[in-house]
C-alpha cells in the first residue's frame, strides 16, 4: 500500500469521485470530452483530467 499524505489521499478522493460521476454526465450533456495529462505535485504523478464542452 502506497503512503499517502493528507494532501494525497484527498487529491485520489476527488479523482475517483470524478472517474465515477463525469460519465454519467457526459452522456446525459452531449458535450465533447476533452482529455488532458497533468503533472500532480501532491501525488507526484502524472494524472487524466476530463473536461465536457459543450
């Protein structure tokens, strides 16, 4: 199991949380997905971050 800071383990929170519920909501929008790669500082990674335009 990976160590977590405080900072961390809210920042992998929201991601699920993200992952889980942006689905649903493109499909009920009809926007465009648009998939951008990002460096997170807090979990020293390089991270998927969606955006719906409509």
């Amino acid at each position: 199991m990976p160590k977590l800071t405080r900072r961390g383990f809210i920042a992998a929170t929201l991601a699920a949380g993200t992952v889980r519920t942006l689905p649903g909501l493109a499909s009920r929008t009809g926007g465009r997905r648009i998939l951008t790669l990002v460096y997170d500082k807090s979990l020293g990674m390089m991270r998927a971050v969606e955006r719906i335009v409509p």
